[in-house]
C-alpha cells in the first residue's frame, strides 16, 4: 500500500509541479538546443545513449537544460539515480546516498548516479567528501552549475570530471519549447484552452534572454491569470506576456563568469579599436547593474595600457570621465562613459609604456639592487662631494638644445633598451 500512496503522491506532485518542470524532456530526442554537444555522434550524445555515463559537470547560465539532460540520464540509465540540490542538501545528504551506493554495488553491483544540482554552493569540505567515492567509483558524479567550474568546483573534482558547457537558448529554441508547452493536452498549457498571439510568444522567447524556465513560468503565469474571453478561450496578447515576464532579464551577474566575459570583451573591443562594439559592450554592463566607478578605472587602464603616449588626451579624459561619473551619477553617467570609451576606441594605439616598464621590472627581478653611478647620486647633504657623489654630472640645460648623451642606467645593464617603439 505504501507504494500505491508513493506513486499516487508523485502523480500529485508532477500534476501540480511549475510548467517548466513538467514538460521537461525525458528523451534524448526531444531535447531542444545544445546541438554541440548533444547532436547525433558528439560526446555527450554517445555518452547517454550508450550508458556509460562517466563524472561530468554541466556548466551553463540558468534555464539552458542542465537539469533537462539530467533527467534524460535518469529516465535512460540503468545505475541508481539519485538527486540533491547543493542549497538546501548537506554532508549527511550525501552520506545516505554513498551507503546506498555501496549496498547496490554489494548486493546487485549496480552503479549509483548522484546527481548534485548548484554544485558550486558546496564549500570545500563538502565537495572533498566526495572525491574518495567519485575516484573508488562508488558514486558517479553529475554537477550542474551556472558558474565556472574551474573557479568553483575543487581542482581535484574537475580532474576526475569531464565538463560540458551548455549556451544559452536560442530566441528559436526557446519558441520551440513555448509551442510544445501551449500544445501539450497531457502536460502542458492546451487543456486550458488557451490562444496565444504570435506578438506574445515572440516577445517571450526574446524577453527570457535564453533562460527556458523564464519564459515558460510567464506563458504559465499568464494563462493562470487571464480571464476566459465569451468564446471560451484565454487570450494571451502582447501585453499580458509583457506583465508576467516583466522587465527583459539581461544575463549579468556582477560576481560571476558573465561578468568577467563581458568586461573583458570590453576592453578587447576598446584595445582592437572598434567603438560600436565598445558601446555595446558598455550598454550591457550599464544594463546588468555594473558599478560605473569600476566602468571608468577600466577604461583608465585601457588609455594608458593600450593608448599611452601615442595620444596622451586619452588618460586625461578617461580620468576626467572617471572624476565626472563620480559627481554626476546614473542615468547621466552613461553619456561620460560612452564618451571616454568611444575616445580611448578610437585613439591611436601603442603599448610601448606598458611594455617598458613590465620590463624593465623584469630587470630588477633578475639583477638586484645595483649601484647607482655615483654621478647620478643625491647632492643635497653635507660631505656628499667628499664621498664622490653628484661629481661627473652633465646638467643637460648647459648644452645645446638641452641634451647631452651621458649615461643613466648602472653599469652593468648600460645597453639596455626597454622602452623600444
């Protein structure tokens, strides 16, 4: 009988469990995007169909399939299944599933999959646990985890661990999943006899910026919320999808990967002198909720870095873009920034300074603290003339055109050349 209640409960739940969930994909086939690594004949594909399922972390933003592929392995592998969420699972979570592990490979020698969900919320300690049981083959492993795993998941892990990265969805991809959801009579949206304007699924597949369960729980939302018209039907325009989806949910997480990807394309697009993509790149920051006082030192280093003197205006402005964000503020501040990395775009590029001084730090590293020639020593105590110092010195403004060739640097690196342009 307690079988009869278990099934009678999950029936229960998956009846009342959020869209996205239940019209997740349990076949290979119906899985939608991630064709490069799930298409016919590539690794993960061959990985899942043939069930010889090793340790992986799936990596990816939110809503892109991670837990879609995870249940496919589920539905098609023979070993054990089993399934946490690193948020609200712990170590005595984890030690119940290795003791099952072990009792299966004893008594039916039959595999176990653990399948751990925001992997990267585990700390250390809690993902060491599981490396003696990835490594023995007690347990395989399946991360998921929308932050870099070689920030977040233990080098020890990741080496016992292939890592897949999933993109995020297409505009297409996402469409496809909204149809199959408004059509489905068994799972979906269609026993509630609902229409939807193409107006509104195409601003949900765009609005949701690639995240799949975005835009499902607001096809969700609205065909809940909206009152059947005279002819039986909820109707589901452009508007209602723009209340349930709210504002466009731009990808940018100021501590995670995203925010290094976007920052760094940044400041290649400033270095490799292309404004519109600079601007873009910049409008995505602003966006995202980017501090600007960060924008505007990033744009400092780019003028001296990669501008230096080939156009010395460019530190000036980016200093003075720097100064002038700080006083004026958002939504202001954007036109200053624009205008400062439009400005070190466009400049005139060298990289000479930067390059002089890392190596001319180089030459320190590697000789030491060498002697000053005593010419070029301080003058300005008494008995300094006695111990030879300042004696020798050439004052440039005494010669013509206020040069005279002397040596400055120590005797040793007297040939050096640093700064070469």
């Amino acid at each position: 009988m307690n079988n009869l209640f278990d099934y009678a409960n999950e029936k229960m739940k998956e009846k009342e469990s959020p869209l996205a969930s239940r019209i997740r994909a349990i076949d290979l086939c119906d899985i939608v995007g991630q064709e490069h690594i799930l298409s016919e004949g590539k690794l993960l594909y061959r990985i899942i169909k043939a069930d010889k399922i090793t340790s992986i972390i799936l990596y990816g933003p939110p809503g892109c399939g991670k837990t879609t592929i995870a249940e496919v392995i589920a539905h098609s592998t023979m070993s054990n299944f089993k399934k946490i969420n690193a948020t609200t699972s712990g170590k005595k979570d984890m030690e119940e599933i290795v003791d099952f592990a072990k009792e299966q490979i004893a008594i039916n020698n039959k595999r176990t999959i653990i399948f751990i969900d925001e992997i990267h919320r585990f700390n250390k300690i809690q993902q060491d646990f599981l490396l003696p049981y990835v490594e023995d083959g007690t347990l395989i492993l399946i991360g998921a985890t929308t932050e870099n795993p070689y920030f977040e998941v233990n080098n020890a892990l990741l080496s016992r661990s292939r890592v897949f990265e999933l993109h995020s969805l297409t505009k297409d991809d996402i469409k496809k999943l909204l149809i199959r959801a408004i059509g489905d009579k068994e799972k979906g949206l269609a026993s509630l006899d609902i229409k939807v304007s193409d107006e509104a699924i195409d601003f949900l597949s765009f609005a949701s910026d690639g995240d799949a369960r975005n835009a499902l729980n607001a096809l969700e939302l609205a065909s809940l919320t909206t009152k059947r018209s005279e002819d039986s039907y909820i109707h589901i325009d452009l508007e209602i999808a723009k209340s349930c989806i709210g504002k466009e949910n731009l990808m940018y997480d100021k501590d995670g990967d995203t925010h290094y990807n976007i920052i760094s394309a940044f400041i290649k697009s400033m270095r490799g002198s292309d404004p519109d993509a600079t601007v873009y790149y910049l409008a995505r920051m602003i966006e995202g909720g980017e501090d600007i006082k960060f924008i505007a030192r990033r744009i400092i280093i780019c003028a001296s870095e990669d501008v230096g003197n080939e156009d010395p205006l460019a530190l000036i402005l980016a200093v003075n873009a720097s100064l002038a964000c700080e006083r004026v503020g958002l939504p202001e501040a954007r036109i200053i920034l624009s205008q400062a990395a439009i400005y070190v775009a466009n400049a005139k590029k060298g990289n000479y300074e930067y390059l002089a001084i890392d190596k001319a730090i180089e030459k320190v590293k590697e000789t030491g603290s060498l002697m000053v020639p005593s010419y070029l020593q301080g003058t300005g105590y008494k008995g300094a003339s006695e111990l030879g110092r300042g004696i020798g010195y050439k004052y440039p403004h005494d010669y013509p055109n206020h040069y005279v060739n002397q040596q400055y640097l120590p005797n040793e690196i007297k040939n050096e050349k640093f700064y070469k342009k």
